[in-house]
C-alpha cells in the first residue's frame, strides 16, 4: 500500500522548519528526506528518528493511502461480488 507523507510537510511547516532543520535535528540524510518527499519506502529507524526529534507519534508524519480500485487489477472474482453489492 502507498504511503504519504504530506502529514510530515504540514507539522514542518507549522513549525516553521525547513527540511534542512529536519536533517539536523533527527540526525538522517538528505537521500532519506528526498525519499520522503517521493513517498517512497523508508527504513522504520528513520521514521522514528523523525517522530523523536518533532516529538510525535507516526501517525502524525505519514498516513497509508489506499489505492483506487481498477478492473483491470481486481480479479474477475472480486469484479462480480462488486456487482451483487448494487442490486
């Protein structure tokens, strides 16, 4: 599942800090930041470096986004039961 992070980015902002006052406080690199700022996977480590140094819980620097549904990707199984739902 996705993740986002604009959660992060908000809290920074409200802050007044800049990304570069992030690297510093919570100790990561910039090639972690730059994966955050793609929503890309990162290490649990760095994640909780980040919630220490902004003194906060994980669920105030990211949130799982769901996907939308396609047909093309749901299997024809799930694409009936869909179907059964609106009768």
């Amino acid at each position: 599942m996705p993740v986002s992070y604009k959660k992060l980015w908000k809290l920074l902002i409200d802050r007044e800090m800049k990304k570069k006052d992030l690297i510093k406080a919570a100790g990561i690199s910039q090639s972690s930041v730059t994966k955050l700022g793609r929503n890309e996977n990162i290490n649990t480590e760095i994640l909780i470096r980040i919630c220490h140094a902004l003194r906060c819980d994980i669920g105030d620097i990211m949130e799982i986004v769901e996907e939308p549904r396609s047909s093309l990707t749901d299997p024809p199984e799930a694409a009936e039961e869909d179907d059964d739902l609106e009768d």
